[in-house]
C-alpha cells in the first residue's frame, strides 16, 4: 500500500468539498430554496444534466399516472387512450424548462 502525497490528499479533498458542494445544492433545490452562486463551466453542466435527470422523470410520472387513470376507469371509456401536454416546470438549478408530456397506453 502506498502512502498518498501531500499533492493527492490536496486533490482527495477538492473533490470531496466539490461532492459536499453539490450535495448542498441538490438538498436546497428539494427544499425550495433555489441553488445559490454562479456556477463554473462543469457546475452548469451538473446542473443541466441534473435538470434533464428531472424533466425525465417527470414524463415518467406523467405516463405512470395515465396508466393508472386508465386502468381506473377502463370500463367508463372516458379516460382516453393517449395523452399530450406541453407544461412548463422548475427544474433543477432555477431552469424554466418546457418540457413536453406525452403518454399512450398500449394492450
């Protein structure tokens, strides 16, 4: 086993407190405090890649809750077979994004 050099516990630690540091911003956008600061170049790639993390699962939830819906009240006939919707969300890191919904429940 090799003893680390002054120079990799420098770069064990930076990583650590930039892991810590989104930790803390994925924690304040959950509770609706929006993320603080200005992010660097790979901060707003985190971010972006985190809001389409989001924008995924929404349409996920989206065609969850059709299929649900639909299995409710198959025997009515009035819940449709598909579904669009364009609706705009915060997603991560402050982004207004529109974020297009569409579900279809197949036989």
């Amino acid at each position: 086993m090799s003893k680390r050099t002054g120079v990799d516990r420098i770069r064990i630690e930076a990583a650590s407190d930039s892991l810590k540091k989104s930790i803390r911003e994925i924690e304040a956008h959950l509770e609706g405090k929006g993320v603080p600061g200005t992010p660097g170049y790979h901060r707003a790639e985190l971010h972006a890649t985190l809001a389409e993390f989001a924008a995924r699962w929404y349409r996920k939830g989206f065609n969850r809750g059709h299929r649900e819906c639909f299995q409710s009240f198959e025997e009515t006939g009035k819940v449709p077979k598909s579904m669009r919707a364009k609706v705009k969300r915060d997603l991560f890191g402050g982004a207004r994004k529109a974020v297009k919904l569409k579900s279809r429940i197949k036989r």
